[in-house]
C-alpha cells in the first residue's frame, strides 16, 4: 500500500531478531522528523515478511500517528 504522493519511504532488512527494534526504531524517527518539517502525513510502518519492512510517510495516516500494517 504505497501512495503514490510519499516522498519519503525506507526499506529495512533485518537478517537477526534482535536487530528488529533498533533498526525500526531508527527509521521510525527519521520519518517523524522528516513528517515534522510538512505537516499532514502520519508514519507507516508495513510488515511484508519476517525481514522486510518498510517505513514511509502516508496521507492515509493522520498526522502525528503511527501505524502498522502486515500484510
């Protein structure tokens, strides 16, 4: 579920578990400071498998929010 008007969007890889937190969570801040500086688009992290995620910000999560979605 990618809009098609995301500026920003970051794919992380995690190749061990304990790996998980650290990584999301360094992305999870960038997209907040990059949601911060144009207001109205929330962050959305997608869980595509066990490795994968990806970290963007959406028009379809409202601004200040955080939001998963696995697929």
């Amino acid at each position: 579920m990618i809009d098609a008007t995301i500026r920003y969007a970051i794919e992380v890889r995690i190749t061990h578990r304990r790996e998980l937190e650290n990584k999301l969570d360094r992305a999870v801040e960038g997209a907040i400071r990059e949601a911060l500086k144009e207001p109205g688009r929330g962050v959305l992290v997608t869980r595509h498998d066990h490795q994968t995620f990806t970290v963007e910000l959406s028009h379809s999560v409202p601004h200040g929010t955080i939001s998963e979605l696995a697929t």
